[in-house]
C-alpha cells in the first residue's frame, strides 16, 4: 500500500481512463468512454451489511472470490471532518490501521489517498468500510477501472460502471442491496 497525494491519485486515475472534472474537495471522476448508467445504492443501517456490501464491491474485480487474487485498487478520501469530532477520532483510527500509521488524522491532508496493491485485499476491504460506516466522502476504484464508486456522507453509494458487461456483473453483486 502507498498513501498518495491528491497530485498523484489523480495522475493514477488518469492511468486507468479517468479525466478529473474540478478541483479538490468538489471534483469528478469519469470515464473517458461512454460509461454505463449510474446505480445508486443506499449505504445500509446495519454495520454487518456494510462489511458484506464493501467485501462484494472489492470482490467485484477480483477473480473467483480470491482475496490473494486482489488486483489492487485506489482508494481516495474527500471530506472526512463532517460530524462528530470525537466520532470522527474513532474512524480516523480505524483508517489508521490501513494506512499503516499511528495517527491517520496527521497525514490524511497531505495524504488522502490509498493505492493497494494486488493481495492487499483485507487493507483495501477495510478502508472502504470506514467512509461507509462514519459517512465520509470517498472514491473507490478498482485497479483494472472496471467501475468507479463513490461514497457519500449522504448515505448513499453511486456504482459507475464501465461497460454493459461491468453494469450486469456489479448488479449481480449487489443485488441484495436493492431498495434496502
């Protein structure tokens, strides 16, 4: 795992068919294609369901379920101070853990973003989690670009897929997750 800057995040989404639209914390990420349409999703209540909706979003680019088959992903932190101070410490800590520092609140202006690489399954299931739980704004993307997810302090999960062929393969995966 490498922490990134926002300069470098965006030059590694640039890698894999993005174009940046505006600047940080207000900025897009699409694709360079025609993507698929977009699927919203609402982040569920329950924090069980959120661990297993975030395992089911990693998977989704990783063949045959393999966590030691993880491609590597990026993972992009845009608007983390948004409720509680002291609820906010507590994910902050929990990021801390996947970044590998004893303090993420110190370095996660400098360095907002995660790139994973291939096998760093659990480090990048984890920091999905966090934004999903504590209702951070977040970008995912999996390292072959397949789809781009966005996670919304809102409470809801915007899954923009690259094709037709990556649109049906994320609505299988999530379709559990429909109308929750």
């Amino acid at each position: 795992m490498r922490l990134l800057t926002d300069a470098a995040a965006k030059a590694w989404c640039e890698t894999i068919g993005y174009t940046i639209v505006g600047e940080i914390p207000l900025l897009r990420l699409v694709h360079t294609r025609e993507a698929a349409p977009v699927r919203r999703l609402r982040t569920p209540d329950e924090s069980r369901a959120v661990v297993d909706l975030a395992f089911r979003l990693v998977m989704a680019h990783t063949p045959n379920d393999l966590p030691e088959l993880f491609p590597g992903a990026l993972f992009w932190l845009h608007r983390w101070e948004i409720g509680s101070e002291d609820i906010d410490r507590v994910g902050e800590r929990l990021l801390a853990g996947t970044r590998g520092v004893t303090d993420a609140r110190s370095d996660l202006h400098a360095y907002p973003a995660q790139a994973f690489d291939a096998g760093e399954f659990q480090a990048a299931h984890a920091a999905l989690v966090v934004p999903m739980l504590f209702a951070w704004d977040a970008y995912y993307v999996p390292a072959d670009g397949s789809y781009l997810l966005w996670v919304s302090h809102e409470g809801s999960l915007d899954l923009i897929p690259r094709d037709a062929a990556a649109d049906a393969h994320l609505g299988q995966r999530t379709s559990p997750f429909v109308n929750l």
